[in-house]
C-alpha cells in the first residue's frame, strides 16, 4: 500500500501558478499510475489529471488542460501538479491517489484508491 502527501498549496492571486507535491512511501510507487482530484467545498470530488506509471502518458481534466501538467520522479517517489493560469473556480482541497492503471477517460474517484490529507489552494478574484 502506498502512503501519499500532499504538499505546496495556499493562497494566490487569480492568474498564478503553485505547484503541488505528492509524496508517496512504499518501494512500488512506480507501479502504480497517479492521480488528482479535487474537492470544493459543497461539490462532489472532481477528476483533475493522472499519469502513467512511466510518466510518458498524461490525461487531464477539460476544465484544466493547458493549463495543468503532471508530472512524476520515480526516484523520488514524488508526483507533481503544476498549475497555471489559476482562476478562482479552481479553489479547492487538492488530493493524490494511486490508481492500478492509467486512463485515458475521466476515472472515477473510486479508482483509485485512498489519497493523503490533501493540501489547500485557494485563488482569490
């Protein structure tokens, strides 16, 4: 079982960029495909990006493509979001969980499994 942390979340002005950390234990990370997902308070948890176990396979979210990227270090068993160009509509508590396999199809949160605590972003007008 993977164990995961979200890091590098806060607070920043509509337009700027924040890059998220997932940090995962376990000697299988690079066995597993990535993914993120998002929660607003009083919204359902939202589909946002996975990657590929290689990394070379990307699939985001329409409502963040372009301006999104995940990417993965193997070695450093961390996963990263960086975001760009944030609005105000993508405020949320943002998680990372391990999935068996990437998609290339909006997943369900349910597959993947558990994610870590999650970590805070909030853009302001």
């Amino acid at each position: 079982q993977v164990q995961l942390v979200e890091s590098g979340g806060g607070l920043v002005q509509a337009g700027g960029s924040l890059r998220l950390s997932c940090a995962a234990s376990g000697r299988t990370f690079n066995n597993y495909a990535m993914g993120w997902f998002r929660q607003a308070p009083g919204k359902e948890q939202e589909f946002v990006a996975d990657i590929s176990w290689s990394g070379l396979r990307t699939y985001y979210a329409d409502s963040v493509k372009g301006r999104f990227t995940s990417s993965r270090d193997n070695a450093k068993n961390t996963v990263y979001l960086q975001m760009k160009r944030l609005n105000p509509e993508d405020s949320a508590v943002y998680y990372c969980a391990a999935g068996p396999k990437f998609y290339s199809a909006t997943p369900r949160a349910a597959d993947f499994g558990s994610g870590g605590q999650g970590t805070q972003v909030t853009v302001s007008p």
